[in-house]
C-alpha cells in the first residue's frame, strides 16, 4: 500500500472533497473498481475528504456524478504540480542540473593530496609513485 501511495505521489494525487448522501455506496464501488483512496475523512455525515491519485480521478468524477455527489479539489500534490510551477522558470531548473551535475564530475577527480611527516623526511618513494601513476606533484613548504 505504501508502495502505491508513494507511486502516486511521484505521479501526482489530489485532494478532494465528496459532497452527497452516498458516501458508504461511493467507497464500495472504488473498492471494486479497485482505485486506490487514502486519508479519508469524515467531516459531517454528507462529506468526506480523501486522497486520489490524478490517474484514477476521471473514473472518481465519473462515479461521483452517478452517486449525484459534488468533487471539490481541494489541494494538488506531487511531482507533476511541482513541474508544472517551474515551467515559466526553465533558466533556473537548466542552471540547477548543470549545477548538479558539475559537482557530480568534479567529484570524481582527486583535487589535493598532502603528503606530511613528523619528522620532516623526505617521502621520495612516494612521490615517484605517483608520478608513476600519472598524478603531478607539487612539494610544498610548511
């Protein structure tokens, strides 16, 4: 079930409220259609608040025009509202990705490596390893 709620989010769902005198007949017909609804609520014996994935609304219009119910949505939520509120700002989403993106490359590469020693030795062995492994060196003073 979690599986599907987090499914449905990442698909978008909306909010809604049910307003009629066919709650109970409303929840047995989307059960045996086998739409998925969570979070219900009863606010009074005439309404009913609930979570629905945007997929499965069409057939829950349709039903609650049946049951002569009325939908009112209420809040929309998930990734595809998300996207949708960043459509007019396409420079920012473009500019965050190659944000993104540079520091997953520059995070790949070895920037600094210190070699440091306590009693101020020559590490000569060391270095020549690198060298050979294709890294430069740059011997510092401290």
């Amino acid at each position: 079930m979690w599986v599907k709620i987090l499914l449905n989010y990442i698909m978008g769902y909306v909010r809604i409220t049910l307003e009629g005198y066919y709650i109970e007949r409303f929840i047995n017909i989307c059960t045996n259609e086998k739409i998925t609804i969570w979070k219900l609520k009863r606010e009074k014996n005439i309404n009913l608040k609930l979570n629905v994935g945007i997929n499965d609304f069409k057939e829950i219009a349709k039903i609650a025009k049946k049951l002569q119910c009325k939908i009112k949505i209420e809040k929309k939520k998930g990734l595809p509202f998300i996207m949708h509120k960043y459509k007019k700002r396409k420079v920012f989403v473009i500019a965050l990705l190659i944000v993104i993106l540079a520091i997953g490359i520059s995070s790949n590469y070895i920037w600094n490596i210190e070699i440091k020693s306590e009693n101020n030795e020559e590490f000569e062995g060391i270095y020549e390893d690198l060298q050979e492994a294709g890294l430069s060196t740059r011997k510092s003073k401290i």
